[in-house]
C-alpha cells in the first residue's frame, strides 16, 4: 500500500510532534511518530521519531539506500555497539542489523534517503565533539556528514539565547529538527522535537529567545521521492 505524508516537496512542512499519537511498529515494543513518508507503508522512504520502550528489540535487517539516526534520549543498541543520547550514526546500503535498548531510548529516524553503498559508515559521539564557532554571533556548530560525489551535509547547531540570525537562504532545501529549546521565523515557532521542511531556494529569518539546539540537514531533497 502506497502513503504519503508530507509527501509534496514544492512546500514548506513543519510538524509539531508532541501533538502527534505514537503508532505501532512491527515490533510491539517499538513506537513511531512519522513526518515523512513516501511509498509503501514499511517499504518507503520514511523521517520518524521512535520510541523504544526498556528492553525493547527489532528484528534483523538491512537498510537499502541507507539509513540515518540520531539519538536524543536514552541508549541505542545493535550488535555493534551501544550508542547513548548524542550519537550519530550514518549506516549504509549493505548495513545488517538487529537494534534494541536495554534502559530505552527516543531516536531521529530517516530510511532510504541515502544512496550509494560508497558512503561513509558513521557513528559519531557528538556528546564528545566540541562547538566550533561559526562567525555568526550566538551560533556554534558541529558538522556531521559532509562527503564528495553527495550533495547532503548534516550538522548541528546551537543558538545562544537572544539570537537573532540575519536571513538564510536553503538553496538545496533543508530540514530542521528543534532537539533541544525553540526558534521561530515570520511564519511560526518550532518547539522542542518540532520538525521544519523547506525547499529548495526558501529563505528564512529566524530567532530564538530561549536558545535552542538543532539537527539541520541541507541538500537531501535530491535524494527524496515526491508523492505521486
């Protein structure tokens, strides 16, 4: 069965995923909270929060044109190793997996947005990485996936309470997850675990007065599947 969600690329997205129900997984003991989905409901390209409850596990698989987590609360755990809150992990096409979380864990999700079996496989302690400054006042950075022959770069940045960022233009598009605090723009706010699409060409100017934390992804829209 064929499903979108947010599946027209021409607009601008933005999902508040504290309002939204966790929905059951294959496994029972996996949740998810979907913002992104083309094609088949367990087969297309898909952007999630999931929800592993404590002892919570997923069966063996593999990750056809790659896979993408970041983890924002708890341990996530697989055959090669454990991976606490903070941790970034880039698995390829060809990664074989079994997942599961002892204590639990709340994990960033993207499947098969990531083609070439010639990526980098990552998985980055960002908890461990210092903020680089960026030349822009109140805002640090730290990259996490740059690569020759790809057009995506992922990072994360964070905002000094206060900030006011002068206006940016995503001429690859973007995609913007709030991990941590908000930020807002002439068009809304974006609390905690707010997730933002734009495409292509958007220009933005944003602010925030808490300060916030964000996964910012640039360039992946190359590499998306628009909805019929």
């Amino acid at each position: 069965m064929t499903e979108s969600i947010n599946g027209n690329l021409q607009v601008r997205a933005c999902m508040d995923t504290t309002t939204l129900d966790w929905t059951a997984s294959p496994s029972g003991t996996v949740w998810r909270k979907r913002v992104h989905l083309v094609g088949g409901a367990e087969s297309g390209q898909v952007s999630s929060l999931v929800r592993y409850e404590p002892g919570a596990t997923f069966p063996e698989h593999d990750h056809p044109e790659g896979e993408e987590i970041l983890v924002l609360d708890g341990v996530f755990s697989d055959e090669h190793g454990d991976w606490p809150a903070g941790s970034y992990l880039l698995n390829p096409e060809g990664f074989r997996h079994a997942p599961f979380s002892k204590p639990g864990c709340l994990i960033f999700v993207k499947l098969r947005q990531f083609p070439g079996r010639e990526r980098d496989h990552l998985a980055i302690p960002t908890q461990q990485q210092p903020w680089l400054a960026t030349g822009q006042t109140g805002v640090e950075e730290k990259l996490l996936y740059r690569q020759a022959g790809f057009t995506d770069t992922v990072r994360l940045e964070r905002w000094a309470p206060g900030t006011t960022r002068p206006s940016i233009t995503f001429a690859d598009g973007a995609e913007i997850l709030v991990i941590e605090g908000s930020f807002h723009d002439e068009a809304g706010r974006y609390g905690t675990h707010s997730w933002l699409r734009v495409p292509p060409g958007t220009t933005i100017k944003p602010a925030s007065d808490e300060g916030c934390t964000l996964y910012i992804k640039e360039g992946g829209a190359a590499y998306l599947r628009a909805a019929d």
